[in-house]
C-alpha cells in the first residue's frame, strides 16, 4: 500500500512541477513581447534621382530568313547542329499513324489501307472518282498558330 501512495504523490509532484514550468514559460513568453522594440515605420519607397544615367538599349529583332526558320524548327535542342533524331521527329506521329501493327515497319499494305481510307472519305458522292472540290479536302491541315507569350 506504501508504494501506490508514493507512486501517486511522485505523479502529482510531476503534474505540478509541469504546470508551474509552462507557466514560467508563458510568462517569459509575454514579457518578451512587451520589451520587444516597435517595428520601423513604413517610410514607402526610397527615392533615387538617375541623373544622366541610362540603361542598356534592349536587344534587336532581327527578321530571320524562311530557311533560317526552317532550320529553327528542326533544331529542338539549339544547339546550330539538326541530327538525325531531330530531323525525323516531325514524322514520328506521321509514321505511327500508318504503322498499324507497331513493328516499325511500314509495309505497302498499310500504306495502301490508309491511302484507300483516306481516298474513300474524300470521295462524298462516292461515285469513285475525285473532283477537284473533293481531292480540295485531302489537303493537309495547318496547325494553328501559337499564341503569342508576351
């Protein structure tokens, strides 16, 4: 019995040791803030008279050539250098969208089936032959054009 009454008198020192220590703690806390010195007073921005001074002129547009664009468009990474990889990139969506087995390689059959869809969709009277306002809808699309990032 000895040992549960100083067990429960050593839990209740502990409580109290606690209280006063968090107590102590916010005290210290509060009387902090009270020493602590003002915040400076907001004094806007400083004013500063360039005088003569004058910055650098921004850079010149220049009006590149269409090969340079041409050139521009096949070189992802800029580096002045078009490799292989890059030159063919342009055709990967082309070439997948043909190679209906997806072994990488495009046979005449496969040519052939999409050059037949491709004429069977054009051909809307479907009499077998294209008039020029039907091979007309067999022109490519043109991508739109990027919006401008300015």
């Amino acid at each position: 019995m000895g040992r549960v009454l100083l067990g429960g008198l050593a839990a209740i020192a502990l409580l109290l040791g606690g209280f006063f220590l968090i107590r102590a703690q916010q005290q210290d806390d509060a009387l902090a803030k009270l020493t602590a010195p003002p915040p400076p007073p907001d004094e806007g921005l400083p004013l500063a008279d360039p005088g003569t001074m004058r910055g650098p002129d921004p850079p010149e547009v220049t009006e590149l050539t269409r090969e340079e664009r041409r050139f521009a468009r096949h070189d992802r990474n800029r580096d002045g250098i078009i490799t292989r990889e890059e030159l063919l990139a342009s055709r990967t969506k082309a070439f997948k969208a043909l190679d209906t087995d997806g072994n990488n390689l495009l046979t005449f059959e496969e040519w052939a089936v999409a050059t037949s869809q491709r004429f069977l969709k054009a051909d809307a009277d479907g009499d077998g032959r294209l008039t020029p306002q039907e091979f007309a809808t067999t022109k490519p699309k043109k991508a739109p054009a990027a919006a401008c990032k300015c």
